[in-house]
C-alpha cells in the first residue's frame, strides 16, 4: 500500500513548520483526540486535518500558551484551525462618511474629465481651422495636395519601419547582455 499525498509524516510536517520530529510526535501523542493518524504499511500518516491541527498547537506553544489552553482550543473544533481575525468595528457614521467622499471623488473625477474632453474638443476644432486655412492658402497657389499625401504616408512607413528596427537591435542588445527578454517586452 502506497502513502496517499495528502497523508504526511511527522518529520514532512516537521520540516514544514521547522519543529523537530520528537516534538511533534509528543503532542500527536499528548492531543491524540485532536490529531488523528492512520497506519499505512507500518507507518503513522497525518492528514490534512491533522496537520492544520499541529499547525495551531505550534502557533499556540510559540505564542507562549499552556497545555490546558493548547487542548481548550482544539476542543473548539475546526473554527480554532484558522487564525484569528479582528473584528470589524465600522459605525453608520463611518460608512455615511466613506460613501459621501466616494460620491464627491466620483464627481469631482467627472468634472474632470468633462473639462479635459472640453480641452480636446477645443483643440481638435483649432486644428481643423488651421488646417482648412492652411488648404486653402496652398490651393491659392494653385499646388497640389495629393503629393504631400503621398511623402506623409511615406514618412509613417518609415518611422514604423525604423521602431520596428530599434526593438529588434535592443532585444539583441539586451540578449547579448545576458538578460534575455521575450521580443517586443515591456518598455
């Protein structure tokens, strides 16, 4: 028979928690109500509820607790396994008060971005302005806009073309230098 994974020894349990085997195996022994083993090929197997269980003993004994206090708590049952957490003391005031500053942070965020979107839309129309007299004074001249079009789509290949090149040449870089980075990583 074969030991089953969940089912450990004392001295896998000890090594765990860095108490020593003789130690552990006293209070399997000492709380043997509290820590239940099985026999497998001759050998004593904790499972998980017993592990959880020398877990507290060794947080309780750490914590400076006598044996009475040790074995009063295992007696609690599952609930003494998990560690302790503070209460939670919130008064209504408190949560009127958290929601109201939420509330006024959410609006003033709106506010925010409303003005910032305002910005934009501002600056899109200036552009767009400077654009169309731009069209036009080149038009007055009697020019051609379709050729700078063409050198404008150009000169975005280019500079495509060239970060593309200079995230190849920093990823051999950073290969050469012994700290190899997946291509295109994080900037």
């Amino acid at each position: 028979m074969t030991a089953l994974p969940e089912f450990r020894s004392l001295r896998a349990i000890g090594r765990e928690l860095g108490v020593p085997e003789r130690v552990l195996a006293g209070d399997a022994v000492r709380y043997a109500e509290f820590v239940p083993c099985r026999t497998m090929d001759g050998k004593r197997r904790f499972g998980p509820a017993a592990t959880a269980a020398l877990h507290l003993v060794v947080r309780l004994r750490a914590s400076g607790a006598d044996e009475a206090s040790i074995a009063a708590e295992l007696g609690r049952g599952p609930v003494a396994l998990v560690a302790p957490t503070p209460p939670l003391a919130v008064s209504i005031e408190d949560l009127a008060t958290a929601l109201n500053r939420r509330r006024e942070r959410r609006r003033r965020v709106l506010l925010a971005m409303r003005e910032a979107l305002r910005g934009l839309h501002e600056a899109a129309d200036r552009h767009q302005r400077k654009v169309a007299d731009l069209r036009g004074a080149v038009e007055a001249h009697g020019a051609d806009l379709s050729k700078l079009r063409y050198y404008d789509a150009m000169m975005a290949r280019f500079r495509a073309e060239l970060r593309s090149a200079e995230r190849s040449m920093a990823d051999v870089f950073r290969t050469a230098a012994g700290g190899a980075a997946p291509a295109g990583g994080a900037r």
